[in-house]
C-alpha cells in the first residue's frame, strides 16, 4: 500500500471521476474520497482554473481533470504500472479517444434516468454527507434543469449521441472478435481503464463502487437491455471483474 494524504473529490456516479478513482485504487494508493452534489459543487471550485470534478489534492498539489489525475498518479505511484514506456504513445491516444465519447454516454445515460426524477435524486445523492444530501433535495429541481441545460441533455441531443456511441461500439467490436484481450499489448494499461470507466454506465459492472446501488428506472433499464450483446460491453465487464478491486 502506498502511502499518500490524498483526497479525491468527486460526483459519485461520474464515469470521469471513476477513472480517476480506479487509478488510484489499482495503484494502491492511500486516499479518502469526499463526493459533492451537482452544482451545489461551484460553492468550493468557483476560484479554481475549472469548476468541474474530479479533483485530487495531494503532496500540496491540485489537480483538476480526469487525463492529468491519471498521468500524475502514474508518475507518482509507477507500480503496478499502467502507462508502459514502449506504448507510451499508443496508450495516450486511446485515453484521449476514449474520453471523446465520456460526454455521449453520459449525456444519453442522464437522459434514461432523468425520465425518473427520484431515482436521479437518489443517483445524485449517492456517497453525499447528510448535511449536503439534505441540501441537495431541497435544490433538486433547480439544479437538475441547470445542469440538464448545460450538458445538452434533451430528447434530440441524447439521440444524436446514442447514434455516435452505437457507431463507435460496432466500429470496434472486431478488436476483441479473434480472442484478443487488451488494447495496447498484452497487458492491462490506462487505455483498457479509461475505456471501461467511459462505457461503466452502458455495462453496469456489478465490481463498480456505486453503480450496483441505484435504482435506474424504467427508462434506463431499456437503454442498457437496448446495448445488450455488444463485445466492447462484454469486455468492460471482464475488464472489472480481472481488474477492479473494491476499496
């Protein structure tokens, strides 16, 4: 186990904030999770650089963003190592790309569940202190359509990025179509763990910290049966059951 004084502060149901949290957790680090409720969260980040999460404070620094957390803990921790240096590059680019459909699945994800506003109150409140989770079901309303604002999160938008998403797994369910098991070689690296985190919400892995805890609705039951049979899900599963020890 490593030893660090780190906190990480995260919306606990956040396929970004997972990513960073998995990272963490691989490396075996030592660290306490504090989570905050949407928008009520820009009462602590309105002076930092960028108001979203994660954010992970450690050895006197600040970090903000989900690819710069995971590359200074890789720095910081380098074992068990997940950026190998003969796939430096290669791991990157498929970080980053796995990243560019973080914004769809969540955008489509938050519009199945938002179709049950009590089991996205619930979702939101999810690893909440009681005094905030209090706060955070007074506001509720308000904070739901401000933030369903900001991300897009609509009808028209949320189909638009299912058909992006659907066009990204068929792309690429020939990867694991001949047996193969990682992205980059022949181990587990930041690539596989950034795509698994990204594709959690389609997935629901039964080893993810807080996705086994909420109750989705029916909207959102259609939506995950509606992926079903896809190999890249199939993989991220596998990928958290070889790979996502529980704290």
């Amino acid at each position: 186990m490593n030893e660090s004084a780190a906190i990480l502060n995260t919306f606990a149901v956040s396929h970004f904030c997972e990513s960073a949290r998995w990272t963490l957790d691989y490396k075996g680090v030592d660290y306490s999770e504090e989570s905050w409720a949407p928008l009520l969260h820009v009462t602590r980040t309105w002076r930092m650089k960028r108001t979203y999460t994660p954010i992970l404070r450690i050895d006197g620094e600040v970090l903000q963003e989900s690819a710069a957390i995971c590359e200074y803990i890789e720095e910081r921790f380098p074992e068990p190592n997940l950026i190998p240096k003969e796939h430096r590059d290669d791991v990157l680019r498929l970080a980053d790309e796995a990243r560019s459909i973080g914004p769809h699945v969540r955008r489509m994800a938050y519009h199945a569940i938002g179709q049950s506003p009590e089991q996205l109150e619930q979702a939101w409140a999810l690893n909440l202190p009681s005094r905030e989770a209090k706060i955070q079901q007074l506001v509720f309303p308000l904070t739901r359509r401000m933030a369903f604002k900001a991300m897009k999160i609509d009808e028209a938008h949320a189909k638009k990025s299912e058909q992006f998403v659907r066009e990204y797994l068929a792309d690429r369910d020939t990867w694991f179509a001949t047996g193969r098991k990682y992205l980059v070689g022949e181990r587990f690296t930041l690539a596989d763990l950034t795509l698994a985190a990204m594709l959690s919400p389609l997935a629901r892995p039964t080893e993810h910290p807080f996705y086994p805890r909420m109750d989705l609705g029916a909207a959102s039951e259609a939506l995950i049966e509606s992926f079903r049979g896809y190999r890249l899900l199939d993989w991220v599963r596998r990928c958290y059951a070889e790979h996502r020890a529980r704290r």
